[in-house]
C-alpha cells in the first residue's frame, strides 16, 4: 500500500521559470502552480500517492510572519488527517532555513515533514528541482523519517530543521549544516540516515500556535565597523519585543552600540547575542555584557535565534527563561 503524500507549494525557484534554458538568475520565483509541478516529474506516482495544494506562489525572500504561521497550522491540521502520512514542502531556498526551523518547533507530529526547493528553476539545463523533489518523497515514504523533526532534503542530503543553512548564493550545494553536518543522504535511490538530533523538536518542543495570530516583532541588529546606535533605537521605537544583535566573531559588540541595548534591556526589550559569522558557539561573554542582562544564542544564526526568540517571547518575557529556552532548543 503506497504511504499518502501532500505536497504543499509555496513557491520559490523550483517553481521558477526563464526566458530560456541558459538564463538562471534574474527569472520570476513562484511562477508554476503546484499542479505544473507535478506533471513535471510524473515519476512522484511511483513513489507514493501524491496529492497536491497550493498555500501561495511567492519568492521565499518575501514571507511573512503571518506566512509562517499559516504554514505551521496548515501543516498541523494536515499531518492530524489519517490519510496524510507525510507533508513534503516546496519552498524557496532564501528562507528555507527559517521556515525548517519554526516548523521543527511548531509542528505537533513525527510524521515525516520535509522542505525541498531548488536552485536553478524549473526551465534550466540540469534544472535541479525534479530530482530533489524525488528525493524529498522518497525521504517523507521512509519509515526512518518519523521522529527526526522537520528535514530539509536538497542536492542528495538530508538535514535536521535546526541545523541547515544556506550558505552561497548560486551553488546547488549550498546547504550545509555548519556545526555539524547533513542527517542522511538518498544515494542510490535509498535514503540513509547516519545522525540525529539531540535538541527537542516537533512533539516534544512545547511552543503551541494553533491558536496565536501573530508573533511578537524581534529585529535583528547586524554588527559591522563603523556602527551606531540609529538602529537599534529605530527597532525600539518601532515596538521590537526582541533584539538580535548579530554580532562580529562570537557576539561582540560594538562600543558604540552597547548602550543603546543596554538601555533596550531597561524598558522591557530581550537582547540575545548571536554571531555574524556563520558557525560556532556564542557564549555567556563578558561580566559585563550578562550584567546588562544580554542572553546569547548558542550556536543558532542570528535568523534561527530571531524565530526561537520569537516563539519564546509569546511565552515569557522572563530572561533567565528566554535563556533557558534559547539553551534548550
Ligand atoms: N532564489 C530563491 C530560491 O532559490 C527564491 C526563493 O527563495 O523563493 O528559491
């Protein structure tokens, strides 16, 4: 008996199309409807029973928050459906990253969930996105799946929501997990699964959004040379909940910017340090810095630590929890 799949499209390039075959940048993301996609890649029959919808057609670099939330509760109502074994996502790969890790958080099922995009579109030589699409339902169809939070699967591996990330701009093997690596492959027609995850996800992660409506504003602060404190004040006084500072090497800050979130902390604002650079661990820091009472990210990016944030602020505004949350997941 084939496993039932819904594929749920929200666009992005593998539903991308050119002016030709050779032109891939500049073309529309989120061009093709779920139904095209399809009958693109009619080997998806073999695989499973496919059943397609379409939640929007827009380039990944665009989604909202209210986006995000649509998403997760679309997904949860559709994994709670006896004839839903699996949900495969198509999806931009800009955010990719962002919306793996709010559904690791959010969804409220093992059943398989797996995001998969593309990164040339759909009218390329060598187009990217019809074997990636394969792989992704063969991923969602193994029994192996189950349990291992929300996947990404694109260019043959597979990744855990929490740790995937873009990482360049044009390559097809542009995911990759910094500090760690890939959670499987599907190479030879078969998925493999070498590692898993340690951090709490999908049924054991306790945020629950079914009922929220919108997510507290958290802006991310991007450290460089030369910074002041315009931004930070201009997010404040635009009703920021929580800050981001993505700072240079593992959190710094910058001294003229210190104050700003410093005096953020005072009225209320959550400032979480995070890191600039890609990878690795920001830590508790100076004295000084957890005196101002700045929390810090572990090893999540800045856009990973921003939704945790996020989650975590619908919850509590209570640092010493923020943190505990942040160190959790
Ligand atoms: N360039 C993007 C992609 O690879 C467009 C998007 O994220 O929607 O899918």
């Amino acid at each position: 008996m084939m496993k039932k799949i819904k594929i749920l499209a929200t666009g992005g390039t593998i539903a991308g199309k050119a002016a030709s075959s050779t032109q891939l940048t500049g073309y529309t993301a989120g061009a093709y409807s779920v139904d095209d996609l399809l009958a693109s890649v009619p080997a998806l029959g073999e695989l499973a029973q496919i059943s397609g919808e379409q939640l929007c057609n827009i380039d990944s670099s665009s989604i909202t928050d209210a986006l995000l939330l649509r998403l997760a509760q679309r997904c949860n109502e559709l994994l709670a459906q006896e004839d839903v074994d699996g949900v495969v996502i198509t999806h931009g790969t800009d955010t990719m990253e962002e919306t793996a890790f709010f559904l690791n958080l959010t969804v409220k099922s093992d059943k398989p969930v797996v995001l998969v995009g593309a990164m040339r579109p759909a009218t390329a030589v060598s187009a990217d996105g019809p074997l990636n699409i394969i792989n992704a339902v063969k991923t969602a169809v193994c029994a192996e799946s189950a349990g291992q939070g929300v996947l990404v699967v694109m260019n043959d591996e597979i990744y855990g929501g929490r740790d995937v990330m873009k990482t360049n701009t044009a390559n097809v093997a542009t995911f990759k997990a910094p500090n760690g690596g890939a959670l499987g492959c599907i190479v030879g027609g078969e998925v493999r699964y070498y590692y898993r995850s340690v951090r709490p996800h999908t049924l054991a992660a306790e945020f629950a959004i079914s009922k929220v409506t919108a997510l507290p504003r958290v802006d991310i602060i991007y450290a460089h040379i030369g910074q002041d404190r315009v931004l930070v004040d201009a997010a404040c006084a635009a009703g920021a909940r929580g800050l981001v500072y993505a700072g240079s090497g593992m959190g710094s800050i910058h001294g003229a910017v210190e104050a700003a979130l410093a005096e953020a902390v005072q009225s209320g604002v959550v400032v979480v340090r995070s890191s600039r650079t890609g990878s690795g661990r920001v830590s508790a820091g100076l004295a000084r810095w957890q005196e101002q009472g700045f929390l810090y990210a572990d090893n999540l990016n800045p856009q990973k630590a921003r939704l945790l944030l996020q989650l975590a602020l619908l919850q509590t505004h209570e640092r010493s929890e923020v943190q505990e949350l942040l160190l959790r997941y």
